[in-house]
C-alpha cells in the first residue's frame, strides 16, 4: 500500500502557538508505522519534487533516530491539485487536512484500495494516534 503524506495541519499543527511548538500528539509512532510502506511527499512544500524542505520542516518534529525515517519518503510533483502527484495505477491512502472539491471529485472514479483520510487536528489531536491504531497498523 502507498501512502501519501501532507505535513501542515496533519502531521503538525497549523496553528503551533495555539498547541506549542510540537507535531500532533502519536506523530513519531505514525512515522514508524509507515516503515512497511512505499511513502511519498504530499505537501505543498515538495510539490516540485525536492524533499528537503518537507524533510527540514519534520525533523524539527522528531527525534534524530527518526530522521532517517523522514529521508526514505519519496517527493512527487503537481502543479494545481495534489492529485496529480498521485500513481492511481496502485492502492494507496492519501493523509490530508485540506483536500479540494475538485480532488475529492477524482475520487469518485477510484477504487475501494484507494482511498484520501482527512485529518483535522484542531477538531481531533489525538487522529494520528487514531488513525495509527485503527488503520496503519491493519494494512
């Protein structure tokens, strides 16, 4: 299973001086959780297909014995809708906190084993935690 990785607003909060200067509560074991899985950059901040800054903005967020974690996720390019950074050839879960009506629309053509998962950590902190548990660990 792919898996597709936003950062603000769903890895880390958007809004850190209302949560202090930290990445959502259960973020380190959500990246550890991905470890079996192939995992590409969806994020505004790789969208040309260079990782460093996604990769510098989350090893702000995670200890050192982490980052070699962060290294192995995988950039993508889109110019317009994050979707276009998607292969819709293979099965896959998209993490986001934005996700436009016009990429909620592709989906309607996808397939069961490809699936988007909005995050919202200002309604609910604890979602990576959730989302660990109840999903990636049941892939």
């Amino acid at each position: 299973m792919d898996i597709y990785l936003d950062i603000d607003g769903t890895m880390i909060h958007e809004d850190l001086a209302h949560v202090g200067d930290k990445g959502a509560a259960g973020l380190a074991d959500f990246i550890i959780a991905l470890r079996p899985h192939t995992t590409y950059w969806l994020t505004t901040h790789s969208m040309d297909g260079n990782p460093e800054r996604a990769r510098s903005i989350m090893k702000n967020y995670l200890p050192p014995e982490l980052h070699p974690d962060i290294d192995r996720i995988i950039p993508t390019t889109w110019n317009i809708l994050k979707t276009e950074g998607i292969d819709w050839s293979r099965d896959f879960i998209w993490f986001d906190n934005d996700i436009l009506p016009e990429e909620w629309g592709q989906f309607e053509q996808g397939s069961e084993n490809q699936l988007v998962i909005e995050v919202n950590l200002a309604a609910n902190p604890n979602q990576l935690i959730e989302l660990t548990q109840e999903v990636i660990l049941h892939l």
